[in-house]
C-alpha cells in the first residue's frame, strides 16, 4: 500500500513541474539557511563546555565602586585566588592568568606573539585543556617554564622534540616543559602559550608588585567548586570577603561576582574581557530569522497547495468513487508533503556544504557539518517530519473534505475561510520580509554612523607601530622618532601606552585632595603619553595647559583628566580641577589640565574618566601621522627605516581607523549575514507569490479574453490582475512597521551612540516589498494581458 502512496505522489509532484519546482526551491532554501544557521548557533552556545568542570568553574569578577566612578571588570587583583582559598575550603582549585605579549625567539626565528598568558600551575586540573608531552601537573611549577601549544611547537620546532628547549622572550630564557593541543575555537580563553605564574612573582619581572596589590586588576581568576555546589552561598559571602581586605580608610567597594564560565562568552558584558564575546541579542534575532524563514516556506506549500484545490478536486473524488476512505486521502497528501520535505532536505544538505566555506568567512567562523552527529541527526529528521506534517496537514484535510458528487460537477470552490487564511498567510510572508529589510537597512545604517561618527579625535592616516615595551627601543626612543620624522611624508610622531580605540589602559588608584579640604579616592583609566599626544591626535584643552618641555615637572608629577572625568569627580568646572594635588603611583602630582572628551573606546559605550601622565618606561606604541599622497611608498620607507633602526623586531603596525572599525566586526559580519538572510526570506517570499499569480491568472484565462474583447487595455488588465496582492503587501508593510521598529529600536540600546530611526526607512523597505511584489507578478500579469483572447475563449 505504502508503495502505491509513494507512487501517486511521485507521479503528482512530476506531473506539477512548476509548482512542485517552487515547492521545493523555497523549502530548500530556506532549510539551507536554516541549517548554517544552525550550526553558527550551536557553535556560539557551546562556548566553554568541552571543559569537563564546565558546570563548575566560576571567573571571579571585580565591579570596583569608588564614590564617583563604577568599573565593571571581568578581572581582579592577584591576591583574590589565594585568599579565597585560604578563607573558603569548599574551593578546590583557584587558578590566575595574566596577559602578556612578547618577541620569542629560537635559533633564527624570530615572531612577535600576542597569546602569551602567565597562569597558576593548576590550570590544568581546573581546565580540560590536554597536555601531549610532559606532564601537567608540574609544567608550570618551577620558574621560566613554559608550556606551547602543538601548532606553535611545529611553528618553532618543526619536528624536534620541544621539552627542554630554550625559547627566549624579551631576554629571558624559558624552558619548554609542555605541549598541550590547541585551544579548542570554542573556548572563550585562547592563548599560544603558558608560562608559569612563579615567572611573573620573581623580582624585577615587571609584575612583581602586583601579585601584594588589592587595587590593580590585572589577573583573570577562576575557581573549581564542588559538584551541586549552591554559588549563591559563596557569592553571599564575598560582601564580607571585601570588607576583611580593604585598606584603612578606603572608600573603595569591591563587589566580587561570580561567573560561570559557560555564560562568560554570550552573557558577560564586563570590561577588560580577556577574548572576544559573542552578542545574546544577536543570536536571538538570527534565530528568529531562520525560523520564520522555514515558515514562509511552508506557507507557499499550504498556499499553493490550497489554491490548487479546484484542480485537484476531480481526482479526489475518483478516488473517492472508487472506494478510497477519507484518512487514506490524508495519508496521500502527507506523503506527497514528505517526499517534497525529503528531496528539499537533501538539496539544503548539498548546497549547505558548498556554501558554507562562504559563510565561515562571513561569519569569522570555522563551522563543519558532522552527519553522524547524534545531535545533527535528531534535529534533521526532527525538521523533515516536522516540516512534512506542518505544509500538508492542512491542505490535507482541506483536499480531503471535498463530496465526490460537487467535485465532479465542478461545483467545487474556495470557502470565505480558507480564501482569508490564504490571503493572511501572504500577508504574514510579506510582513516578515519588510521586518527583514527594515532590520537590514538599520544594523548598515548604525554601522555606517559608527564608522562616519565624530570620535573627538583625528584617526586618518595614522600608523601605529607596536614594539611591545621594549626596552631596547624605549631607551632610543627619541632617536628612532627624529630618525623615522626625517620621511619625507611622515609629520608627526607620538609615543604612548595606548591610542584610541585600544582599550581603556591600565587602571590607577588615586586620591585627589580637593581645595575645600576633602578627598576623593577613585580608581581611572590612564593613558601614559609624551608631549605633543594631544596635539598630533587633534584633542583639545578646555582647562589649564597640555604637556610641554618647558615644564620639567611634567615628566613627573603632572596629570590631565578629560572633561567626563571632572564631571564625575565633582568639580564644579573644569578650571575648577586644576592645581588639584593627586596621591597615585609611582609619586605624587597634580592635574595640570584638563582636555576635551574624546571617544578612545566604541561607540558602544559612552565616553568615561580618563586621565593621561607622562611616563616613557611605559610606552609601547609609535603613532605616526603620514600624509596621504603615496601611503604605499610611506610605508615602504618606514618599514626600510625600521629594519636599520631596529634590525632585532619586525615592523608590526596597522592603521588607527582600521584597528578602531575592528571593533564593530562581529556587528558589521552581523549586518552581512543577516542581509543575507533578508535576500534569502525575499526570494522564498516571492516565490510563493510567483506561484500564486501563475495560478490566479490561469483561473482567469476566460476572464481576461472576455475583458479583451470587450475593450480592456493591456494596464488595465495588468491592474486588475496585480491590486488584490498589491492590497495585501500594503497591509502586510503596515502590520511589519511597528514591529520592525520594536526590534531594531531595542537592539540600538546596546549602542551609547546611535541612530535615530527614521519615517523614511519604513517608506524604502515598504516601496522595496512592494517592487519585489510588482516585479514578481508583473511577468504573469502581462503575458496574460497581452494574450490573444481567440485563443483564451476558444475552449468557450
């Protein structure tokens, strides 16, 4: 019997090429998109959960409260892991890591490394990261050891055994005593190599006096509790953990939070992140828009399906003539509805293997199809019969109700209720699709706004030439600047910590003595600068004075604070902060001026304290204002100049406005893949209304050449034929508006500076669904218009 039902429906989809073509196009498509949707979804929720302890590891988070400034950071002082373990012995295991960044050499190679972490030696018994040679529980034990990656170990070893070799890495040597596998890419920590934290603590490292310091959060802490552990009666306890370890007379608050290490990467919006972190929002919309993408697909099958009734009907009541019972007419119609879903299935299944080297580079993904996943199966059979059953349930019920003796008559037509569920479904389709083009049009314009918006500051053209700190360039650091200024087409040069759009900087405790007599202690953002940093990016003063070589004591004591940071300070004005005595590291000054407001973090956020000293032993950037009339042969003389000045460091730069745009790369990769997306609901969209025209003017053929005859024109025909779908795209743009508004208007707010959203993006995306529409029917519509009636009314 089954095979007779495969049969019949083999038979029906082929003997209805263009329908079953539409069908299956649309369900193919939209089932494409949903699985790579899919996967980019199951891979930004998995983030953190290869570890073994996943469900128990928790970062220790620091919001520091000052009296005037709250910083919210994913870090914390050294000292919290060891504390916590001496005063709570329900902790198993806490473990601390600090990022560092350094040029490692061996033999003749030589690269400059970003993912350098010092970490505790019992990472590995909190982290499920797997050691290959050595062993891990004592790699990390003993000073300047180190731990690499396999992938790195191939860089610098090739296929040498790498335990006990010697990498050198700002003139220490470190003995490798471990090589572990590659960070997975879906572990919110990446890092190429791990150098024992007993290297940070020696004297003289640089980190030293950190590790006694409660006010400096440098350190990423994590710690192991036991299994069903309540959190909640550990994070009780943690108010009390503060006040044991404030300092005398500190009106700094820290509030230590808890985050489980599974919800860092998509829920934690703190500062400081030590990788990046992927957006709820976002995900929440992408999902929306896979789903609703299956659906419009399935609309075109219920649609299509039931507008082909009258067709259809003649054959069901043969088959009811002949004894076929009602549930085995239903049985008919779902397998035809199963067959198309299958076929469809195994389309998306091709195309998504051949598009998604394409989308891994949209998204910044490295995504793969396992078809032997466990999980990947459930959910592809779970989307076959879910599918199957949601596209020819109701036709099949529909079809199936017909009296053998009307259809046979031809008596048979479309009810009030099914013709208003049709006509709903359209609008539904429609309205989807302008929500998708309102959200499109808004994410490029945002993204457009942040890239063309005001940052306070000139960031065109600036090259910025990282050296890490070295100490061999900032002891020469006024001879490389003189020597690089001697380039025809470089003007300017700056030395400092950091530039805009590099991340806050270090923070600083401070204590500013007020001229009424009260102090104020707070913890700022710094930025360690030279002379003319203000000058050569364009920032203002609106009180006091820059620095300058006519004051000796700027090289050590004098401060500027930007305007935000007076504000929050509770000055009166910004002249009001000047001559303001200021106890901080590593000697005490006063602020000099105060500059204007400048945007040196994303837009996302909005512009907070800042201060800026002098300090040369903390430079570790080159900024240089180039002229625009030859980049290319700038850069070359730069680079040519570079390896005389510094022969033992490779020239690593990148421009200003390209480092500070990188920050919106996951909202710009977002823009992309949803306009994708939009085009992808579009198509399906017009598909289904593509079949809908076909079949409403083939039920019209006479109608049309009856018109003819009595005189109608070819635009008046094409109007007739085109306002009923015109009226429901109309609606389905005024439905969609508010909505798309809602939408958009709630994913801006993670934005501090944004668009407003404007009458007049409704009115494109409307106009666009609209021209869509027209574009999709017209064809039909004029060749119906312009058919000879002779040949309409022949069968008359």
């Amino acid at each position: 019997m089954i095979q007779n039902y495969i049969k019949f429906a083999a038979r029906n989809i082929a003997r209805n090429k263009v329908y079953s073509a539409i069908n299956i196009a649309g369900l193919a498509i939209s089932l494409t998109a949903f699985i790579l949707m899919a996967l980019y979804i199951e891979n930004e929720l998995s983030f953190d959960k290869f570890n073994k302890n996943a469900n128990n590891i928790y970062r220790v988070a620091d919001d520091k409260q000052t009296p005037d400034v709250l910083l919210r950071s994913a870090q914390s002082a050294a000292p919290v892991a060891p504390a916590l373990l001496r005063e709570f012995p329900e902790i198993k295991k806490a473990v601390r890591l600090i990022q560092s960044e350094s040029l490692v050499k061996y033999n003749d190679k030589l690269f400059e490394e970003r993912k350098i972490f010092f970490a505790d030696q019992d990472i590995f018994k909190v982290f499920t990261f797997n050691m290959l040679k050595g062993n891990a529980d004592n790699a990390l034990k003993e000073p300047k050891s180190i731990v690499l990656t396999a992938a790195v170990a191939i860089k610098y070893f090739g296929n040498e055994d790498p335990l006990g070799k010697i990498l050198s890495a700002d003139g220490s040597n470190l003995k490798v005593t471990g090589v572990m596998d590659n960070v997975p890419a879906d572990s919110h920590l990446q890092f190429d190599f791990l150098v024992s934290m007993s290297t940070a603590e020696q004297k003289g490292s640089g980190y030293d006096w950190l590790f006694t310091n409660w006010y400096s959060n440098n350190f990423y802490t994590y710690i192991l509790l036991p299994d069903n552990y309540n959190v909640n009666k550990l994070m009780a306890q943690l108010g009390d953990f503060d006040k044991r370890h404030k300092e005398l007379n500190s009106t700094t608050v820290h509030h230590y939070v808890l985050e489980k290490l599974t919800n860092i990467y998509l829920h934690s919006n703190r500062d400081n992140q030590v990788g990046k972190t992927g957006n709820l929002t976002n995900l929440y919309i992408f999902s929306a828009a896979a789903f609703f993408m299956l659906l419009i697909a399935c609309i075109n099958f219920i649609n299509l399906s039931t507008t082909r009734s009258s067709v259809r009907a003649k054959e069901i009541a043969v088959k009811k003539v002949a004894g076929a019972a009602k549930n085995q007419i239903i049985k008919q119609f779902l397998l035809e509805s199963f067959l198309m879903t299958g076929i469809s299935v195994i389309i998306a299944l091709l195309l998504a293997v051949v598009v998604l080297p394409t989308f891994n580079n949209f998204s910044g993904k490295s995504l793969s199809i396992d078809l032997f996943s466990p999980l990947h199966i459930v959910v592809l059979l779970s989307l076959l019969f879910g599918i199957g059953l949601l596209s020819g349930i109701y036709p099949a019920f529909i079809l199936s109700g017909y009296k053998p003796v009307t259809a046979l008559k031809g008596k048979v037509s479309a009810s009030m209720l099914s013709i208003g569920i049709r006509k709903g479904l359209v609008v539904f389709q429609f309205a989807v699709s302008v929500i998708l083009i309102v959200c499109s049009i808004v994410v490029y314009t945002q993204m457009n706004y942040l890239q063309q918006h005001d940052l306070g500051f000139k960031p065109s053209q600036t090259m910025v030439i990282n050296f890490e700190g070295d100490d061999h360039i900032k002891q020469r650091i006024n001879y490389i600047k003189q020597q690089l200024l001697q380039i025809s087409r470089v003007e300017h040069i700056t030395a400092s910590s950091n530039v805009p759009g590099d991340g806050t900087g270090d923070t600083w405790s401070m204590d500013f003595a007020k001229k009424n007599g009260d102090t104020i202690h707070t913890e700022l953002p710094i930025y360690l600068t030279d002379y003319n940093y203000l000058s050569q990016y364009h920032i203002p003063m609106i009180a006091g004075r820059a620095f300058s070589e006519r004051y000796a004591e700027d090289t050590v004591g004098s401060m500027l604070i930007n305007e935000t940071a007076a504000q929050k300070l509770g000055f009166n004005s910004a002249a009001d902060a000047i001559g303001v005595m200021v106890g901080m590291y590593p000697n005490n000054g006063k602020v000099t001026g105060v500059f204007k407001d400048f945007n040196f973090q994303s837009l996302q956020k909005r512009v907070t304290p800042l201060a800026m000293r002098m300090m040369p032993f903390k430079f570790r950037l080159l900024s240089l204002e180039i002229n625009t009339s030859n980049i290319k042969r700038t850069v070359e003389a730069i680079e040519n100049n570079w390896k005389t000045l510094v022969p033992e460091r490779p020239l690593e730069y990148s421009f200003l406005n390209e480092s500070f745009n990188r920050q919106y790369e996951s909202e710009i990769k977002f823009g992309q893949v949803f306009s994708i997306f939009t085009t992808l609901a579009i198509v399906i969209a017009g598909l289904g209304l593509f079949g809908l025209a076909l079949f409403s003017v083939q039920q019209r053929t006479k109608e049309i050449g009856i018109r003819k005859v009595l005189g109608a024109g070819v635009a008046g025909i094409t109007v007739t034929l085109s306002k009923d779908f015109i009226k429901l795209v109309t609606i389905a743009i005024i439905i969609a508006s508010p909505i798309a508004w809602y939408f958009m208007n709630t994913w801006l707010q993670n934005f501090a500076y944004r668009i407003k959203i404007s009458l007049w993006v409704f009115l494109i995306a409307g106009l666009f669904a609209l021209f869509i529409a027209l574009l999709t029917i017209i064809f039909q519509t004029l060749k119906a218009a312009v058919a000879n009636p002779v040949k309409s009314l022949r069968t008359e």
